[in-house]
C-alpha cells in the first residue's frame, strides 16, 4: 500500500463514504420530520369550521297588569255638599250632524261655578240624557241603564269634569223594550235635541243635532 506524499489529502475507502453519506440523509431525514411534526400535530385533525350559534333573542315577557283597586271613599267631612244653583250641567255631543250610520257620542260636564270646593254625588246613579225632537221624548238613558253606581267627588270651583260618552243607537227606548226590538228613530236630516242632569242639577239648554 502506497503512502500519500505529503501535502496531499487521504483517500477515503468506498465503505467509509457509504457510511457518511448515510449518515447525512439520516440526518436530513430526521429534519424534514421535526419539521412536519411541527406543522402537523399528529393525533391532531385539522379543526372543521363551525357555525357561530347565533345569539338567543332576549324576549320580555308581558308584565300582568295589577288587580285595580277601589277608589278608596272621598273624605268629605270638611266640605259641604254643592249647592244645586252653583252646579252647571252641560250636554254635549262629539258632532252636529251624523250621516246615515253613525252613531252620536253622548255626554255631559258639571262645573261648580261657587267660590269654594264642594263635594256632589256624579256617579251614573245620578246622570241623566235625555233625546227629544219637538215635544216627543224618543230617548232617555235611565230607561235601561245597568251598573249603576255612586261617586262623590270633590268639585274645585271652576273645574269642568266630563262623564263617559254613551253610543246612542238611534232607537227609541223605553222600560218595557230592554230586553226586545227596538224602533229606530227617524233619519234624513231629522232635528233633535239633547240635554242633561246629575241629580239635581239639569242643563239649563239643549245641544241640537241633525240624523241622516
């Protein structure tokens, strides 16, 4: 076996070269998997998107209206009851004229037209409308009135209080018809008359309307 001169680099036998170049791909073979172990996780599925649940709609729920209560009893003991000549009773309707079908709204006010607050009875026990057309009364709400009741109010001087409107029919009423038929009134521009009381107290003029 020859000796190399000096200056000159050993030949490498062929199994040496074999080794080393194996040992580099070994090498190069564990880089490449470090580097997809770090990419893919294994044991790891690639994560499905989701759908983003939508959000649950807050609904209110109804709050119950509370039980109404009675109208507690007006004192009255330091007032006086209302003088009749210092109330003012006035009728009034929600048009002049109503044209076939419609039905006139009724009501009333009552004014204490004294210096000082009083205290009067204005419940519907105590309301009265009445319809008339010439010297015929074709109307009165007392005839069939149900659910009578009282309330005493205190009525400050000045103040005009306002009743519930009535629907009137167009029908002629009476006692004995509460339960049956009853005559509709006469129409096509026909003239009629509305007035008013609270006990004592009456409406000293009428409201006029027209029926068509």
């Amino acid at each position: 076996m020859s000796t190399p001169a000096p200056g000159q680099p050993r030949r490498v036998s062929p199994a040496v070269y074999r080794r080393r170049r194996l040992v580099a791909l070994l090498a190069l073979i564990a880089v490449v998997t470090a580097v997809v172990l770090i990419i893919v996780r294994p044991g790891q599925a690639t994560p499905t998107p989701t759908e983003t649940a939508a959000a649950p709609v807050k609904t209110t729920a109804p709050v119950a209206s509370a039980t109404p209560t009675p109208t507690p009893t007006v004192d009255v003991s330091s007032y006086k009851e209302c003088s009749v000549k210092n109330l003012e009773v006035m009728p009034v309707l929600d048009s002049v004229d109503y044209q076939a079908g419609v039905l006139p709204n009724l009501s009333l006010t009552i004014q204490n037209t004294g210096k000082t607050a009083c205290y009067y009875n204005v419940g519907t026990s105590a309301q009265e409308l009445t319809i008339t057309s010439g010297a015929e009364t074709y109307w009165v709400s007392t005839d069939c009135q149900t659910k009578k009741s009282d309330t005493v109010a205190i009525l400050e001087p000045g103040v005009v209080y306002p009743s519930a409107p009535i629907a009137w029919e167009r029908q002629r009423s009476a006692p004995d018809t509460c339960g049956g038929d009853r005559e509709v009134v006469p129409a096509g521009g026909a003239s009629y008359y509305l007035t008013a009381k609270v006990g004592g107290a009456s409406s000293k003029s009428s409201a006029q309307f027209l029926l068509y």
